[in-house]
C-alpha cells in the first residue's frame, strides 16, 4: 500500500515537473510574441525610439552582409568585405520590417496572440517569425537580458533561409 501511494507521488511530481517546464517554453514564446507585437507596432508607427530599442544594430549588420556577400557569390561576384556599416544601416529601416511582416500573413497590426503561431523557436533564447507557408524566417529575435531584439532578417528572396 505504502510502495503504491509512493509510486502515485512519483508519478503525480513528475508530472508537475514535465508541465512545470512546457509552462516555462510556453511562457518564453509568449514573452517573445509581446515583444515582436511591439516592434512591428514601432515599425508600423515610424516610432524611431522603440524601433531602435529593440534593435541589435551590431548583430543585425552581420546577418544582412552575410546575406548579401552570399548573394554576391552565388552570382559570381567577390566583394570583398562585403557592403559598408553605412549601407546596412541604410537597410535596417522600418519600411524594410514592414516589407518582411507583410509575408507572414498576419493581420494588420497584430497582438500577440496572433503572433505567437507564427514563431518559431530556433535555439534557446531565440525565435524567428516566419512567413506565411511557415518555410523560412523573416525576422529573427534573440533575448538579450530582459529583453527581445531583433537579430536577423530576411534581405532577399535567395537564398532563403530555413
């Protein structure tokens, strides 16, 4: 009877334990779902201040010229280098953000809520938004402290990225 009622305890503490962490994963996609609602908002309003807020400008440069130098090669041109920091930060503006969310297929000002299915967990502390046929990520977001930034974007159509 003893060795039953210890069996159950087990049982019903390892069940705890295992919704314990879905709760925290859960509560991660939701915490990053609330940020990415606010910056597509800050995007869609021009709001320089929050935009640049939930910005990892450093980050951001190296994806998009990893990108673009990819590009280069695969046409057969070499820059060397790759575009200057002036031209990425040309780049990294809130109409190209809006451009990305447009391909997610998400409503016009969307909540998070309605976001939250559109991400996609790529490591720990990392999500990205992916578009509409949920194939590639359009916006990439990484938790830096307390907070959401946005990492990576999609710059072109090729090559995609998973």
């Amino acid at each position: 009877m003893v060795r039953r009622m210890l069996r159950q305890g087990f049982f019903a503490a390892l069940c705890g334990f295992a919704l314990a962490l879905a709760g925290c994963s859960l509560d991660a996609k939701g915490d990053a779902a609330k940020a990415v609602a606010g910056f597509l908002a800050a995007a869609k309003a021009d709001d320089t201040t929050a935009f640049e807020a939930a910005l990892d400008r450093p980050a951001l440069r190296i994806d998009l010229r990893d990108q673009l130098a990819a590009l280069a090669k695969s046409s057969g041109l070499d820059v060397n280098g790759g575009p200057s920091e002036f031209a990425m930060d040309r780049m990294i503006t809130p109409q190209l953000v809006r451009r990305a969310e447009a391909g997610t297929g998400l409503p016009d000002a969307p909540t998070a809520d309605q976001i939250a299915p559109a991400l996609k967990t790529v490591e720990k502390g990392k999500v990205c938004l992916q578009d509409a046929a949920k194939t590639r990520c359009l916006l990439t977001f990484a938790k830096s402290g307390k907070a959401w930034r946005l990492v990576g974007m999609q710059a072109t159509d090729h090559p995609p990225r998973p």
